[in-house]
C-alpha cells in the first residue's frame, strides 16, 4: 500500500533505503530515543529493513520530491 500527501509519501521499505537509513539511524540522538539501537554501517540498515522494518503496516516516511525515506511510521489498528 502507498499513501501520497502533498509533499510526503509512505510506502513499503525496500533494501535500497539502507543508505538513507544508515543517515539518521547512526546518530545517537536519533536510534534511542526511538527505541532501536544507533546502526553501525549500511548493512546494519539493510538488515534492519529485512528484519524489522518489512513489517506489515509499516513504512517509510519519504520527501516526495527524491523518494528518499527520512522516517518510519507503522499503523497499526487497535486490538478488536
């Protein structure tokens, strides 16, 4: 599923993301205070994306200007 605002996009993670990840996810104000260790290369990001983040219902947050992801956001509906 892919969601399209006026300047954001939400879509799927893909493998391709890790660098763009790896951008923010290595900076310690950013990986803790999320809750998710500070990653340690761009692998680290593309496992990241292959374990965690494929989730369902969960997506990267992308300018929709270059497709570049700047975020994560899973939805989740409440429990029935």
């Amino acid at each position: 599923m892919r969601f399209e605002t006026e300047r954001l996009i939400l879509r799927p993670w893909t493998e391709e993301d890790a660098e763009s990840l790896f951008k923010y996810a290595k900076d310690p104000a950013v990986g803790p205070i999320a809750g998710w260790p500070i990653h340690t290369s761009a692998e680290n990001s593309r496992e990241i994306i292959q374990g965690v983040l494929s989730a369902d219902e969960t997506y990267a947050v992308c300018l929709k200007e270059d497709n570049r992801a700047i975020g994560s956001i899973g939805l989740i509906p409440p429990a029935q």
